[in-house]
C-alpha cells in the first residue's frame, strides 16, 4: 500500500508540475512566471502610433515604471509653446499602465480639454509639470507616476497607478 501511495504521490507531482520538497508548492523549473518586471521603464519602451489629431495607440511595455514623471515629444509642433500661466487647449488619451486600458480620451469625445493657467490648474502635477514646453501641432508622451498623478487613487483611478498620456496641442493662449 505504501508503495501505491509513493506512486500516486509522484504521479500527481508530475501532472501538476510541482516538484521537490514533500508538501511544497513550489513550481517546476519549466513553469511559467508571473513575476513582476524589474528592468526600469525608458521613454523609448513605450510605442505610440497614430497621426497628430487621430486618437492614438499606446503599447504599454512589460518595464517596472518608474518614480520619475516621464516626457516625450513624439511630434515637437510648430506653433506657440505651452508656458506657466497659459491656457492649453489639448485632446489626450489616458491609458492605464497596470492594465493597460484607455481610461478616457477626448479624442473620442471629440472635445479638446482647456487647461488654464498652466502650472497652477486644477489638474494633476504630472499634467501642470508635463505639458510645459508643448507646441501647438505637437503630441507628446506623459508617462505619470502615482505621485504627481492620482496618488491613493480617485476619479475611476486605482490607488498607485501610473498613467500614461498621449496629448496633442490644439492651441495655446496667452495668460488672461
């Protein structure tokens, strides 16, 4: 009986692919991992295809995202540069980097976002800090850590996410 019980042990080990010490378990060698990432995310990392005023499509790389707010200009404009105390006029896409869903998109509603008073409007840090320097006919990429984003988390915003922007400037107006 002993020697059935040993087989039926070995046996059901082998089909469910845990392997080693009696009672663990551990996986096998073979298993696939869910680990976390741990190489830092770059700017580069993340792709983004689409035309400037066409909704865009963002490829959220598998990269450990950083602490850092992250800005790329993927098209560098030719009008007028966002400045603190200005108005912005942008559409934008977010993206969540944890499940990798669009989570809004003016794009889509087809109403660009007015933010005025740049470095000081009620939007997130990430946006007041980010979006200085765009030009109109620009699109640049925003890659926000949970700090100067949603922090604890809000407006449909789980607690420590980073979010990842697509905006483009429509239009820049002086300061009121």
């Amino acid at each position: 009986m002993r020697n059935v019980l040993l087989i039926a042990s070995v046996a059901l080990a082998a089909a469910t692919g845990l392997t080693g010490c009696a009672g663990s378990a551990q996986p096998s060698a073979g298993g696939s991992s869910t680990a976390a990432p741990t190489t830092p995310c770059k700017a580069d990392d993340f792709k983004v295809t689409g035309d400037f005023g066409a909704a865009p499509k963002v490829e959220i790389p598998n990269c450990k995202p950083t602490g850092e707010l992250v800005i790329k200009d993927l098209v560098p404009g030719t009008g007028a540069e966002v400045k603190a105390g200005t108005t912005a006029t942008v559409n934008y896409q977010l993206t969540t980097f944890s499940d990798k869903k669009v989570l809004d998109s003016s794009f889509e509603r087809g109403a660009p976002f007015d933010v005025e008073n740049v470095g000081q409007a009620p939007v997130i840090d990430g946006w007041n800090e980010g979006i200085v320097g765009l030009k109109e006919k620009g699109r640049r990429l925003l890659v926000v850590p949970p700090e100067k984003g949603y922090g604890k988390g809000g407006q449909g915003i789980k607690a420590n996410e980073t979010l990842v922007f697509v905006i483009d400037g429509v239009k820049v107006s002086p300061a009121a």
